[in-house]
C-alpha cells in the first residue's frame, strides 16, 4: 500500500470509529462499514457518488476524493481542492498528494488562488508546496506575490513564507531572486534564502 493511502487510511479509520454527537460512530450508525466498503471498493463510480449524494460525513468524502484523486479520475477536483484549504493539516496534506497525481490542468490554477489568498493565508502551506511539485507556470509568481506579503513586519506566518523560499529555491527561477534577497534582511529566513538563491543561475 502507498505510504501516503496508510497514513490516510489509518487516520480516517480512527475518525470513523470515533464517537460522535449522538454516541454512535462518528455520528452516523454503520460508519464503520461504510468506511471499509470505501477502502475496498475498485468501483469509482461509487466512490464518486460519495461526493456527490447528501449525508456523507467528511471522511467518507475525503476518503472518495483521494482513492479517486490518485487515480487520475477528474470528478475528485473539486472535492480535493476544498480539502486543500481545509483548517486541518493532515487533511490538506492528503488532499496535495492527490492533486499531484491528479493530472487535472486546473490544479495549478486553483492552488495559486488559495497560495495567494490572504484571507486564507492562515492555510496556504500546502499549497504553496503542491505548486513547487507541480511545477506550473503559475508557481513561481504565486510563491513570490505570497513571500512578499511575509516579509512585512511581525507576519506571523513564517512556515508559510520559509515554503515560499524553499521553494523559489527549487524552482531556480531568476524572478524569484529580488524576493529573496529582501528575505535575507529576515533573521528566521536568511539562512534558506541563501541557500535558494545559491540555486538560481547568477545568484551564487
């Protein structure tokens, strides 16, 4: 099994066997089951009626949109890039990793929205990491329009902005370089600034 599907499945597991509001699992009688049927399925077609029908808790939904999402099935975009923007990390992860597999054009195009979101800023991590793995013509200006709103004074974001730096660094893209020379004036990126701008031609 995939390191990144264990991981899942093991976490949604436990969420679906967890009591919910009323005392039963998760809240819904039969949880359990329906959780290993989505495990077990090879049908997508009913994984993605999980998506789409009412009254599926979430992880029965992100549980659908990743098995779908890493098999290049389309009908998990929309699901996956609401989980990508989730206010919980594992889920956003999760999320990432199947958009990357995804092969969805639009993909690039919605993870700069939310990278560059500042209404959202609070969950842009992982999307500024799924646009370094993509590599799209959208990352660079993303990551770079996202940096320089870190780099004002007392941003608390600074897991978001070192992303942005790492991953300008990556990239290797001589655009990036203003950026991140600014970010060297910033005692908590100065060190991976230098070292993303000793990857881009002209800047060692």
């Amino acid at each position: 099994m995939d390191e990144e599907l264990r991981v899942l499945t093991e976490r949604l597991r436990a969420e679906s066997a967890a009591p919910g509001p009323t005392g039963s699992a998760a809240g819904t009688p039969g949880a359990p089951v329906e959780y290993d049927r989505l495990v077990a399925t090879g049908d997508h077609d009913e994984l993605a009626a999980v998506l789409t029908e009412p009254g599926h808790p979430l992880w029965a939904r992100e549980l659908a949109a990743f098995r779908l999402g890493v098999a290049g099935d389309r009908r998990a975009f929309e699901s996956l890039v609401l989980l990508l923007n989730h206010r919980d990390p594992p889920r956003c992860a999760s999320a990432a990793h199947a958009l990357a597999r995804l092969g969805d054009p639009r993909t690039a195009r919605a993870a700069a929205a939310l990278a560059t979101n500042e209404l959202r800023v609070a969950y842009a991590l992982h999307p500024v990491r799924l646009l370094v793995e993509l590599r799209a013509p959208e990352a660079v200006p993303a990551l770079i329009t996202t940096l320089r709103r870190r780099l004002r004074p007392h941003d608390p974001y600074r897991r978001v902005a070192l992303a942005c730096v790492e991953g300008l660094g990556t990239l290797g893209d001589d655009r990036a370089a203003p950026v991140l020379n600014d970010a060297l004036a910033h005692p908590t990126l100065a060190e991976a600034a230098v070292r993303a701008l000793a990857r881009i031609p002209g800047q060692r």
